[in-house]
C-alpha cells in the first residue's frame, strides 16, 4: 500500500487509540451474568459492535424497549468503569506525527459520545472529529461512520485510512472504500504491530 495516498486517518477508539479492553470485557461480563446468558458468547462478539445490535443478537426475543433498556444498562456499566483506561501504545506519537504531517484525522467508534469522551479523556486524547453510534443510524460492519467522517474531514473516502483492531471495523472501512491498517494479528492492507510502527511508516512515508 503506497502511504503517500493517505489524505486523512481515521481511528477506532477501543483497542486502537485506548487500551479499554478490560473495562468492556469486564462490563458485559457483569450484564451478561445479570440477564443470565453466556458471557464468553457475549465477549465473542461484543468488541467494536454496538451495544445494542450485540443485545440483539444475544437476546433476538427481547422487544425494542427492552432491548434499548438492556443495551442503556450496558453503557453505564461502562460510563463507571474507566479505572484502568489509557492511551494505546504508540498513540501519543502516531497523532504527533499525523500533527506534523498535516493530516486530518477523527475517531470513529461503536460507543456513544458520553462513552467516546470519557475514555479519550482518560486516555489524555482530544479528537479534532469525533463519530459515535448516536451520529449514525447503522453501526459497524456498515460503513456509514467512515463514510461520515470522511465527508466531515472533506477527504474522499478513498484516501482515508482506516485503523482498526476487530474484524466488523475492518469490514466497515473496506465498505466505506479506504484503505485499512489492521492490528492485532488482523488482516487488512497494512498490518501493524502497534501504532508505534505506522508512527514510523508514515514518517518515512516520502
């Protein structure tokens, strides 16, 4: 993948810019265990999906009130759970170098906004855009969030790149026509071991 054609980046939040990963597990595992079913079949497709579609798919006989009312309690169990958030390796500098270069960039995630800002409080991280589920009317795997980010940064999707740390991310900004850099041993056009190295690819990028 030829960087010089990034115009624009466009982050995950969770897994990606902030190590979050216990806190979340740790939330569905409480409501799973409160609305007794399967927390490691809830954890198996909770990461990078909305509360509420992972509600559904884990309780499909739940009408649309108590389907919210279960998706509301999960995100609370989340708002008060922030002990251990932080910034993800590298993050701190990939966004210097993205600064210096002069790229635009946003986040773009499945929380909502009172989730999105907490932990990239937490994690000490400002977003100049910032995309949550409550912007949008379908979350990840669709590619909507991309698509309205793109358009906020005033970048054809097409040179935007897309990180991401889960499968239904990766498969939004394939939909969303970016370009994808995939970490965690996930594949996409750029693999990454952290965001310390595509610090340093889009360093030496020229």
């Amino acid at each position: 993948m030829d960087l010089q054609q990034v115009r624009a980046v466009l982050f995950d939040m969770d897994g990606t810019l902030v190590t979050s990963d216990a806190a979340v597990e740790r939330a569905w595992t409480t409501w799973a265990r409160e609305y007794g079913v399967d927390a490691s079949a809830v954890l198996a497709i909770a990461h990078g999906s909305p509360a509420d579609s992972t509600v559904a798919r884990m309780l499909p006989a739940l009408d649309e009130t108590a389907r919210l009312r279960a998706a509301n309690r999960q995100l609370q169990l989340q708002y008060d759970d922030l002990s251990d958030v932080s910034a993800a390796p590298g993050a701190a500098r990939v966004l210097a170098t993205i600064k210096r270069l002069g790229l635009p960039w946003a986040v773009v995630t499945s929380a909502d906004r009172q989730l999105a800002k907490a932990r990239l409080g937490a994690a000490g991280i400002d977003a100049p855009v910032l995309v949550t589920f409550e912007d949008i009317t379908n979350g990840k795997p669709d590619p909507e969030g991309y698509l309205r980010a793109a358009e906020v940064l005033e970048t054809p999707p097409s040179s935007c790149l897309v990180v991401e740390d889960a499968e239904v991310g990766l498969q939004a900004g394939r939909a969303a026509g970016a370009m994808t850099a995939a970490l965690k041993g996930l594949s996409g056009d750029l693999n990454l071991a952290d965001l310390h190295q595509l610090a340093d690819l889009l360093e030496h990028r020229e």
